[in-house]
C-alpha cells in the first residue's frame, strides 16, 4: 500500500510540474508583461480574452526571455556607471549642460588632447549621438564609454542629450528635443570649440529614427517644431550625415513586424506615435515621398548599419530604407554586418574588447570621413 501511494505522488507531481513549466509559467510572465506595458486594445473583455491567446502567451514569454540576455551586459554597466562617476575622468567631458525649451540636460566629451579652452587650429567636427530604448527609455550617462570612444576614433566633440520620451512626451516632442540640442549646438561652438557648420547624427534604434525623423522634419521646415523656418533650414545644413544604428524608418513595417512577434500591445511604438493612423507621419520613408527635387539635394548622406541576428529590428529595415534613398537619388551606405545583434550594435561600441568594436567602428570610420570637411 506505502508502494502504491508513492507511484501515485510520482504520476501526480509529474504531470503538475509539466503544467507549472509549459502552462503556468508562460501565463505568469506573459500576463505580468501585459499588466505593466499595456492590454490588447480591445473592446471591454475581449482584451482580456487576446491577451490569454496561446500564441500572445507564448511570443511575449519569449520576448521577456529575450530580453533577459541584457543581464550578461551587467559588468559592463558597472564599469561605465564607475567611469562616469569618478571625478577623475570629468577632464574628458562636461556634464549636465541644459538645453531647449524642456530643460533637457546634455554631455559634451572632448576629443583626445583637446583641451577645454582649444588649442586645435581647426575646430572639430560634432558628432551627436542619439540614443535608443523604443522611444520610451534611456539615460544618457549609459553611454559615457561609447562617447567617450567616438571622440577616440573619430577625433570629434560628441555631445550626448537627454530627451523626454514616452509617456511624458510623444515622438513629436522627441524630435523637437533633438532640434533644440542642434539649435544648442548652433550657440555654443566657439564655446566650446566645436565645428557647428560640421555636425554628424548618429542614432541607436529608436535613436537612429528621431535623427532621421529630425533630419527631414527640419528639411520641410515643419511648424510644429515652433521653430523659424529659416531657422530650420540653417540647423538642416549643419547636418553632413545621418549614420544610423539598427534602425526603424518606416513604423507600419515595423508594427506589422511587432504583430508576427506578439508583442505590439505591449510595445510603446504605437503608443508614442500616437497610434496607429499617426503612423505615415512619423515614418521617414513617408516624408521622403512627399519631397520634391529641392528638398531631396538638400537631404544629407545617410549610412545604415545592421546585424543579421537582430530579432528586434530586422536586418530588411535598413535595406529597404537605404533602396528608398538611393531610388530617390539620395546617398546612402548600407552595411549588413554577420552574427551583430540589436543590442551588440550598440554595447560592442564601448569597450575595445568586445567582439564587434573593431568591425562596427571601421564602417563608422570609413563613412565618417566622407562626410565631414576636416582641414
């Protein structure tokens, strides 16, 4: 009898630790994802009823399983939070300078050698660079070491602005954020000894689709940036280039490609696009068909970089965006690197001894210098 009752807990626990794994667990993480980011956009129950849907339950398990592969970027946290913190390095940079109508603040890094007063005979170029986080996170002390590294292999001032993201601001406001820094740029060249005429956006994901998004807003001269149109037209021929990192340029692509993966609910693209009919509006490609001939000449060389392991934006984004531009006579340098993840895009560019640093930076290099004048 003691016999039998043990191969009855056995048979029982097997099956009820299965249904934990493959049932229970999935339902747990998928749901609590839901909770915090956002429901189904349903009517009433029904959003209730989507959300439990195998399939959603299963594709934002393995999202949030995904992203859990951040946690091996954990020392490298340590060490830039340990960098930007020790008042040792504050020679390379300065820190917290406000800017624009939102009071945003910025970090500006020195070139190696260059002194704060400027010695240089010829200023340098600017490189702002704007960071990602699926225009709804982000800090721009995460990328001190990358900043500093661009200033390394670049031989430029780089600037680092905050800019407010979503939920206290739509994309709109992003890109009004990221104007203000080039009207900032603008005043304070001879301040700080930087070439304002000179200037190269580089963007990561959601970055590389506001410098974009930037780029032509102020090309059209947009009134929604309350900003003067001759005005706009003087911050757009400062920019030399556009160098985008793992980007997104056309969001109905990229929300369709965030339904085959389930997770467009609990994304905030849409959210921060103000949904779904805002979408042509935000999207570059769009904008690129509405210009006439003027205003594609004055559209300046963009260069697109992606990874073919990129799960989170798809290698296609770019290639599609960089035949748009070279349809449109636009210039534009597409690089499709090997085994390059979203995410290694971005953290292999700071520390030389990462795996990608070398292979990312020489596409960097090689573009930069066709789109900068250095006397």
């Amino acid at each position: 009898m003691p016999q039998l009752r043990s191969g009855f807990k056995y048979h029982l626990w097997l099956p009820v630790a299965v249904g934990v794994m493959f049932v229970g667990l999935p339902y747990s993480i998928s749901l609590a994802a839901q909770l915090m980011l956002g429901w189904p956009s349903k009517p009433g129950y029904k959003k209730y009823l989507e959300a439990v849907k195998p399939r959603r339950i299963y594709c934002i398990t393995r999202a949030v399983l995904e992203s859990l592969k951040c946690l091996q970027y954990g020392r490298l946290y340590l060490q830039l939070k340990s960098w930007y913190e020790n008042d040792k390095n504050r020679m390379h940079y300065e820190k917290g300078i406000a800017f624009g109508r939102r009071g945003n603040k910025l970090d500006l890094y020195h070139p190696p050698g260059l002194a704060k007063s400027g010695d240089m005979a010829a200023p340098p170029p600017l490189v702002l660079f704007v960071y990602g986080g699926a225009w709804s996170s982000g800090e721009r002390y995460v990328y001190c070491l990358l900043a500093r590294h661009l200033t390394e292999e670049l031989n430029a001032t780089v600037v680092c602005p905050d800019y407010t993201t979503y939920p206290k601001m739509n994309v709109l406001g992003m890109v009004q954020d990221i104007a203000d820094c080039l009207i900032w740029a603008q005043e304070s060249g001879p301040q700080f000894n930087f070439d304002k005429d000179n200037i190269v956006l580089i963007g990561h994901s959601a970055g590389a689709h506001l410098c974009a998004l930037t780029t032509l807003f102020l090309i059209d001269a947009r009134e929604e940036l309350f900003i003067e149109a001759s005005k706009q037209q003087d911050l757009a021929s400062m920019i030399k280039g556009v160098i985008g990192l793992s980007g997104v340029y056309n969001i109905m692509e990229h929300y369709e490609y965030e339904q085959k993966r389930g997770v467009e609910y609990v994304s905030a693209m849409h959210k921060a696009m103000n949904g779904v009919e805002n979408f042509p509006y935000y999207s570059p490609t769009h904008w690129l068909e509405t210009f006439d001939q003027d205003k594609l000449s004055r559209v300046p060389p963009f260069t697109l970089i992606h990874g073919t392991s990129d799960v989170m934006v798809p290698a296609e984004a770019s290639a599609k965006f960089s035949e748009r531009l070279t349809s449109l006579s636009v210039k534009a340098s597409l690089y499709v690197l090997s085994e390059v993840d979203h995410m290694e895009m971005i953290t292999d560019l700071m520390a030389a001894e990462r795996r990608f640093y070398h292979a990312i930076y020489s596409c960097i290099k090689h573009e930069y210098r066709k789109l900068v004048d250095i006397s």
